[in-house]
C-alpha cells in the first residue's frame, strides 16, 4: 500500500514549501552521494573492489537508493507531524496579505513595523523587560533603604553606648590620676 494514499491529503506546496523540498533533497542527494561514493565503498571493500567491481557499484547504489527511499519517507513523516507545508503556506498567504495592505495602504497607522528602525524596534521589544527589571531594583532599594535605616540605628546606639563608656572612663582616669598626685603628695611630704 501507497503511504501517501494512506495519510491525509498533503496540502499543494506553496513557494516556501517548494523550495524546503528543494533543500532538503539537495542535501540528502549531495550527503548521499559523498558519503556512499563508490571510492569510499571500494576502500571499505577493496578485495571485492578488485575482483568485481560491477557487483559492489551495484550494491552500492543498491545502499544509496534505500537509504534515500528511507530518509525521504523519514522527512515526510516529519513534515506531516509538524505540518509544516500547511504552516509555510499560512506564512505564504500572511506575506501576500501584508504586501498587498501594504502597496494598497490599508494598513491604517500610516507606519508598519518594517518602516520602524531597529533602534526603535529594539526599544519597543525591551521596554517591557525594562520595566520588569526596574520594578525589580526598586523593590530591592526599598528593602536595602530598610536594612540601611536598622543597621544606622544601631550604629548610632553602639556610638551613644560608646561615649557613655567613654566619658564614665575619663572621670574614673581622673579620679585614679587625683588619687596618684595625692599619694606623690604623701609621699614626699
């Protein structure tokens, strides 16, 4: 049985989709043809290279064409999964509806997004995380304003706890230097 006649009708490929088709079997055909190259087959296969060389070219094309039955049946299960001819052929009929209001001038605003600058577009696209961040940094200067005013307060504490202990030293200093100069004074009297 026909894989295609067992799947959903494919849509018909657009330009976009024409030319992924394009691409890809270039690849395959290019990848298959460098990859399983008779040269490469006989170094792999040199006695039999040697011996009959009709044979192993067959085998190799053999290889090749398997191999590129199987890829091809591979992408085109991918394609289907993912519909992608039917999305690149919506992207097609979105850039003719875009160019068409575009020529006609129906678009309205007067100015499109690809008459904007990059700079003005580039703008447009980070305010939003601009934003986000500078609600952020505020948030955190209000909890460091916050912490900032807890640890002043306690710094101001720790100094009037300081010139508390400094001022009751200085009077105790001078009562010991009193008490010094009065045992001189005996002392020597």
């Amino acid at each position: 049985m026909d894989t295609e006649s067992a799947s959903p009708a494919r849509p018909l490929p657009g330009k976009r989709a024409q030319k992924l088709d394009e691409v890809l079997e270039r690849a395959l055909s290019t990848t298959l043809r460098t990859a399983c190259s008779y040269e490469k087959l006989a170094s792999c296969f040199p006695t039999l290279a040697a011996r009959d060389p009709e044979t192993l070219r067959h085998a190799g094309e053999q290889v090749v064409s398997f191999m590129g039955g199987s890829c091809r049946s591979e992408f085109g299960k991918i394609l289907d999964e993912r519909c992608v001819v039917e999305r690149l052929n919506e992207l097609d009929r979105l850039l003719e509806k875009a160019r068409a209001e575009k020529e006609s001038g129906a678009s309205g605003s007067g100015e499109g997004v690809a008459d904007l600058s990059p700079e003005h577009l580039l703008r447009a696209h980070l305010l939003p995380l601009k934003r986000d961040e500078l609600a952020s940094l505020q948030a955190k200067l209000q909890v460091l304003q916050a912490s900032n005013a807890s640890e002043l307060e306690a710094v101001e504490s720790a100094r009037k706890s300081l010139d508390a202990a400094t001022t009751a030293l200085k009077q105790q200093l001078g009562t010991i230097d009193r008490a010094v100069e009065a045992a001189n004074a005996m002392a020597t009297s």
